[in-house]
C-alpha cells in the first residue's frame, strides 16, 4: 500500500515538472511576440549587381566551362586575372547568335573586344604589316589576349544583360594566369609579365607542344609575320629579328655573348587566296639555347636577369 502511494507521489512531482516548464515555454513566446517588430511591405527580389566597370580587374580565374567566360571583378589593388577594357550592356543575345557565317564581324561584341584589346596592349587595328624587311612587320607573340565575360546565370536570371571584354594572360592550358601591373600599352612600354612569354619543346613550331616556360624548353617565340613570299630567305628577315627580341628581353646584347641564338624561320606555307599558284608563308622570330643546352625560364623582359640556360 505504502509502496503504491509513493509512486504516486513521484508521478504527481513529474507531472507538476512538466507544467512548469510548459508555462515558461508559453510565457517566453508571448513576451517574445510582444516584442517583436514586423517589417511591412511586399517581398521582392535583391537589386541586380552592376555590371563591371572599364579598369576594374579580375580578381579571379575566368572559366572555362562556359562561353563568354564567367569572372568576378573588382579592385584592382589586389591579385588580378585580367582588365576591364570594355563593358557592352545588352549584347547577351548577340553573343549567342552564330556568326561564323558573317563576313564582317567588327560590329559583334567579339569584334569590338578584339579591337579594344588590341588597343588597349598598344597595338594598331587592324594589323597592317610593312616590308618583309621592316622590324616593325614583326608581330609580337606573347600570350596576351582579349576574350569576353559575362554574368553568372543567377544574375541573368534576375535580369543581368551585358558582355565585358577583359584583356589577361593566358597560360599554356588555356585558362588565365595572375600577373602585376597593368597590360595597358604593354607593347609599347615593353614591361610584359614573364608569364606571358611563349615556349615551345623543340622545333619545328606548331607541331612539337608548347610547354610553360618554366620547364626545360628548346624555343621562346618572340614574333610572327605573314602573307610573305615564301621566296623569302630568313636571312633578310634576321636583322629585324634581333632588333625585336633585344626589345623584348630588354637585353643589350639578346644573344647573351653567343649563350643564346637569335632565328628568323619560316613556318609554313600556303598558296594566296587570290592566286592559287603563288605560295605565301608565315616567318617566325624564335630564340634557341647554344648547342647541347635547353632555356629553363622565360626570357621575355628579362633585362640583367640571370640567363635561365643550363
């Protein structure tokens, strides 16, 4: 009987627990509730990012997943991927039309990135070359280029619409590599991030894999030329060719008191378009190690750097 009782009590003790702690439950939300503060008005959707603005950077690598790339953009005052050279609001439908099919294609937004970024690296649009002999006719071969981004989809989704031409260094995979500075006029100034430097296993170009230049290589190219006679000796080409690479490297003497060879080559041919029996080619300047030696870093803007031959 006694022991009955007890566990009645026991019970009767839990069950006067449990309501003291469902009446502070309860007074802890209705104190809340009073307190609270309620904001009036519709939901609606979060305002649509600006797109970048010109001189803005990367501040990321663009991918490579999707065309135009995707990129975050920012200040410049930190590690960059690339420059803001242009901005074009409302070309997203452009960009997907093919234009392949068009003969001119100045007025698309790839167009107008292609002249903006060629400006913008210092360098005349379009590209008209001189004499065969003339330095000047010597293209420039760095990996720098221009390509075009555009907003993330989520963006797009709540109404984002515009391209942006970005001008970076691309690295040897494809994707763009970070650099300092800035690439404005960089052909004319000639302060070229090393990273942009060209490399190749071996010769003959275009058919041996261009490899980073921080590994053991056979041939930086420093320039190209096209549309010439194939009749051409390389020995004309020659002297032009130094005088680029000296520009390039920064060097004072680019053959490094014979360490180094300055070449003018000829790459490939092809027959005119106009004149199917008249053969043109396409001339490239190249620098190779001496005999028996391989570069193992780049020499492009090198100046009175140690010269990377081993």
């Amino acid at each position: 009987m006694r022991r009955t009782r007890d566990r009645n009590v026991a019970i009767d003790r839990r069950l006067a627990g449990i309501a003291v702690l469902v009446l502070a439950v309860v007074a802890a939300a209705v104190v809340g509730a009073r307190n609270a503060k309620y904001l009036t008005g519709l939901p609606g959707p979060a305002p649509v990012a600006d797109p970048p603005a010109v001189g803005d950077c990367l501040t990321s690598p663009m991918g490579q997943d999707v065309y135009p790339a995707v990129a975050s953009t920012g200040s410049c005052h930190g590690t960059r991927y690339g420059e803001v050279v242009a901005v074009m609001p409302h070309t997203l439908e452009q960009v997907a039309q093919d234009n392949n099919d068009s003969a001119d294609t100045s007025a698309t937004p790839e167009g107008r990135c292609i002249r903006k970024g060629l400006q913008f690296l210092g360098l005349s649009y379009p590209i008209v070359q001189g004499s065969a002999t003339d330095p000047a006719t010597w293209f420039p071969s760095t990996n720098l280029g221009s390509s075009l981004i555009q907003p993330n989809p989520l963006a797009q989704r709540f109404g984002a619409d515009w391209t942006a031409c970005v001008v970076a260094v691309y690295s040897n995979s494809g994707g763009t590599t970070r650099y300092s500075g800035t690439l404005g006029q960089v052909h004319i100034t000639r302060d070229y991030p090393q990273a942009a430097a060209i490399c190749w296993s071996d010769l003959p170009l275009n058919e041996t894999p261009v490899v980073p230049c921080r590994e053991p290589h056979g041939v930086e190219e420093f320039g190209n030329m096209w549309d010439v006679d194939s009749s051409t000796r390389p020995a004309d080409l020659h002297s032009g060719c130094l005088d680029l690479v000296k520009q390039m490297t920064g060097m004072d003497d680019p053959t490094a008191a014979g360490a180094l060879q300055v070449r003018a080559i000829q790459s490939y041919t092809y027959p005119a378009a106009d004149h199917q029996q008249t053969l043109l080619a396409g001339y490239s300047c190249i620098v190779q190690a001496a005999a028996g030696k391989q570069l193992t870093g780049p020499l492009l803007n090198l100046h009175d750097g140690p010269l990377p031959v081993r």
